[in-house]
C-alpha cells in the first residue's frame, strides 16, 4: 500500500499545523492507500503520526503488529473485521464512528469484508517510525466474535 504526505494549510504556522479535508480527499482520488496527515518531523515533536488509511473492496492487510508503538484507529466509512490474538482468534466487525486501540506488540488484522465499498480509518500512533512487522501466523478458521 503507497503512502503520500500531504502538503498542510500555507497558513499553518506557530505550532498550529490545518490540513484541509479537500488534501485528503485528493489523496484518496491519487489511489493511496495511505496518507500522512501529521508526523511532526521537524516541529519539535516526534512522538505520533495522524494520517488515513483506505483498505479497498474485499482488501486487508496481513497478522502484523507495530512493535513498542500504540496505534488507535476511528472508522470514517465502510465497515471492517478486525481480528486479533496471536492466531487472529478473536474478531469483531466495526463501522463509523467507531474506534479500535491496539496494545504495543498486539498481533492483529485488518479486512473489508465488503465487495463494493472502502473502508476508510483515521489512524493516530505514537510513533512515526512507520514500524509494521509482518506475522507468519496460520489464523484460526473461525475467530470467536467479540461484540
């Protein structure tokens, strides 16, 4: 999946950064399936990255985790399984305006079950290492659902 930075608000300055929906928009139009909203390179702080991520009809990613990092994700659009466990054995479906957190070094998955519409996500982490380390772990066939 590409990531592109978007370009913030001209007008930002004295640590207020704006980003603009329609800069997200056009990355979403780009056919990104992630986009950096925030990484505060160079501001001074260097702890947390804001940014979207879009998983397209019927896409996913595979088990990973992210390492030492927290990563907390609002759904924008769409719905999503997520499954997590150290065999993906635990599962839930999520919709807009919900919100998931994952624990430092929480194996977990991200689906779109749907075969017409993308999931969309508002991703913040407390990192901006991009640290994603791929699983190899063989899921169980059938995830014990967690509402």
């Amino acid at each position: 999946m590409e990531r592109i930075a978007i370009e913030p608000d001209e007008r930002s300055a004295e640590g207020v950064t704006v980003l603009r929906a329609e800069a997200l928009a056009r990355a979403r139009l780009a056919g990104a399936g992630r986009a950096t909203a925030f990484d505060f390179a160079g501001t001074g702080g260097s702890k947390t990255w804001i940014g979207t991520v879009t998983l397209p009809p019927n896409g996913g990613t595979g088990a990973h985790h992210h390492g030492r990092h927290e990563v907390a994700i609002f759904v924008v659009k769409g719905r999503s399984l997520i499954r997590w466990g150290g065999r993906l054995e635990f599962g839930t479906e999520v919709g807009p305006g919900d919100m998931v957190y994952f624990a430092p070094y929480a194996p977990h998955q991200e689906s779109n079950p749907d075969r017409s519409e993308a999931v969309e996500f508002l991703v913040i982490r407390s990192d901006n290492e991009r640290i994603a380390t791929g699983l190899d772990v063989v899921p169980v066939e059938h995830p014990e659902i967690v509402l």
